[in-house]
C-alpha cells in the first residue's frame, strides 16, 4: 500500500496530494511545479480517497472560517484524530 502527501501549492495556496515516492508535482490549479521537499506535509495518509475527503474537508473549514491556513495545533490534531480513527479502524 503506498503512502500519499497531502501538501498545498506555495503559488495558489491549493491543496493537493502526492504519492510518497514524488519529489514533484504539478499544482493542478496554477500549474506551478512543486518541489515536495520544499513544502510542509499536512499528513500523511494511506489512500488518495482519504487524501482527496481530508483536502475537501480542510478547504471547507478554512472557508467557514475565513483563515488562509492551518496553525500548527490545528495540523497536529488533525494527525492524531486520523491516528486515532485508523486504530479503531484496524
């Protein structure tokens, strides 16, 4: 099972995801090259499903919110409900 990114583009500021063999990837949006070593990891998820509902959940909370971003505790929690949720899962 591969291991996806999930990332945002430093020129759109889109999230986005990537597999974790990617070193590059082109912002879907803006279509600015992204060197995947350069930008934060928001987490790291095991399917692009799950990629692809956390960015959609993300952009709709910053959205409500009226926020350009994450702060650090919001990224960690994120982390440790998705640990959590995948521990119950198992």
């Amino acid at each position: 099972m591969s291991t996806y990114r999930v990332i945002r583009c430093p020129g759109c500021y889109q999230f986005t995801y990537t597999d974790q063999y990617g070193k590059w990837k082109l912002c879907p949006v803006c279509g600015e090259v992204i060197t995947v070593d350069k930008v934060p990891v928001y987490l790291e998820v095991d399917d692009f499903s799950q990629a692809e509902i956390l960015i959609k959940e993300v952009e709709r909370y910053l959205y409500r919110s009226g926020r350009l971003d994450l702060t650090p505790t919001e990224v960690n929690l994120i982390r440790e409900k998705y640990l959590a949720w995948l521990m119950s899962a198992a």
